[in-house]
C-alpha cells in the first residue's frame, strides 16, 4: 500500500491535503481522454447556466474557413 502522502503516480502530495483532495486527485489523473471530455463539457454547461461565460454565436462553416484563411 503507498505511504500516506503518495498518489498512484508516485508523486509525493503536500502533507496538509486531506483523503478527499488525494482521491480527487487520483482520480482525475487515472481519468481517460473521454472522461475528461466529459467533465469539461459539464463545467462549461455550468459556467454557461451560471453567466459566467456569455453564450457563443454558432458560425458556418464559411465564417471558420475565412477567419483561418485570414490569420496567415
């Protein structure tokens, strides 16, 4: 079993986080590229119900390729 300031990792974690914070974090690091996803989309949801973030005007696909076409 791992000492009580390590994480599956290996990495050593500041003595003063409690179990909670370590299993977070140990969660979030074993977490796959679709769970992460997953959770973004959940926070943006969140910031979006909350108004921390201004709803986005949906462009075409014309708009995208001009704005990139632009940049060079």
């Amino acid at each position: 079993m791992a000492d009580k300031g390590e994480v599956a990792s290996g990495d050593v974690q500041a003595e003063h986080w409690d179990v909670g914070d370590q299993s977070l974090l140990a969660a979030t690091l074993a977490a796959t590229p679709t769970q992460r996803i997953a959770w973004l989309e959940e926070a943006l949801q969140l910031a979006y119900a909350a108004g921390a973030l201004k709803p986005r005007r949906f462009i075409s696909k014309e708009e995208w390729d001009a704005m990139g076409s632009s940049n060079l």
